[in-house]
C-alpha cells in the first residue's frame, strides 16, 4: 500500500485507537478479576480455559507462555476458589484434566455480559464485509500478540518484524 497522508492520519487512529481499546479492556479484565477475588493473571487463565478447555497444566502453560511451575500455583489458586476441578485423564492417569467448574464459570463471566451487549451494539453497524475484515485484524493481532509474548519470555530482544 502507498503512504498518504490520509491513509497516514488513519492509521495513527487505529494504533491509538487500539492503544485505548488495550488499555481500558486490561483495566477491566481487573476489574473483574477483583470482584472475583482473583488475580488478572488467574483470571485470564479462567478464560483460557473457557476457550480451549479442558486442557492439561502442560498445555495452559503454552497457552499462556508462563512457566509449568507458575501455572501450578494459578491451578492451586484457582482449584482453592473453587474455578477448577483437577481429574484424571481416562486415556491417561498419570496426566491431569482442568475443567471448570460450571458455577463458578457462569459467575466469571457474568461481570462481561454488558460489554459484550454494547460490542454487540457497535458491530451491528458494520457490514458483513467489514466484520470479516475486523475478524481478520483481531486473529491476525491475536496470534501476533502471542509471537511477542514468546519473544519477550525468552528474552532475545529482538523482534520477529
């Protein structure tokens, strides 16, 4: 794509746009995480597990680029509030299953219901076109964020771009 100056002034309103959005949506994920009685760390691994549950400690561990050791203490935490039940695996009975528990799932995301209504609202006004663009901005944001979050884990300094 060519540079403009319109193009420009767009995209400077998208990174602070994204900027604001980032920042008020950690501000919240807190705020939530507190009514809880949880951490925002813990919290997000409660989401985590909402997404791609039931999983092992092993693989909330990738999913989260913490240590296996930081994520016991998460489980601990979270199996201690009552978030997360710990079973075997009937394939395996060595490996452990986190699964949440039911109740206390609904409760974690009973405090998001409003945000969603009004993100709901503002995506009523684009079109399908343009929620397929949007779509693809946040995956492609998603996975990108998480490529940073390894490389900062790893500690290298340098960035994949």
């Amino acid at each position: 794509m060519v540079s403009t100056p319109g193009r420009d002034a767009v995209l400077r309103d998208v990174h602070e746009g994204l900027r604001s959005f980032t920042a008020y949506a950690v501000l919240l994920s807190h705020a939530v995480a507190e009514r809880l009685g949880l951490s925002a760390t813990d919290s997000r691994c409660v989401d985590l597990l909402d997404r791609h549950g039931p999983i092992t400690a092993g693989r909330l561990a990738e999913l989260t680029g913490l240590t296996t050791g930081a994520v016991t203490g998460i489980v601990d935490r979270l199996e201690r509030a009552h978030f997360v039940r710990r079973e075997k695996d009937p394939a395996d009975r060595r490996r452990v299953i986190l699964r949440l528990v039911p109740e206390r799932e609904s409760e974690a995301f009973a405090d998001l219901a409003p945000m969603t209504g009004r993100v709901d609202e503002i995506l009523a006004r684009y079109d399908d076109r343009e929620l397929a663009a949007i779509a693809d901005f946040l995956r492609r944001s998603g996975t990108g964020t998480a490529e940073e979050i390894a490389r900062l884990r790893e500690g290298n300094g340098k960035s994949t771009t």
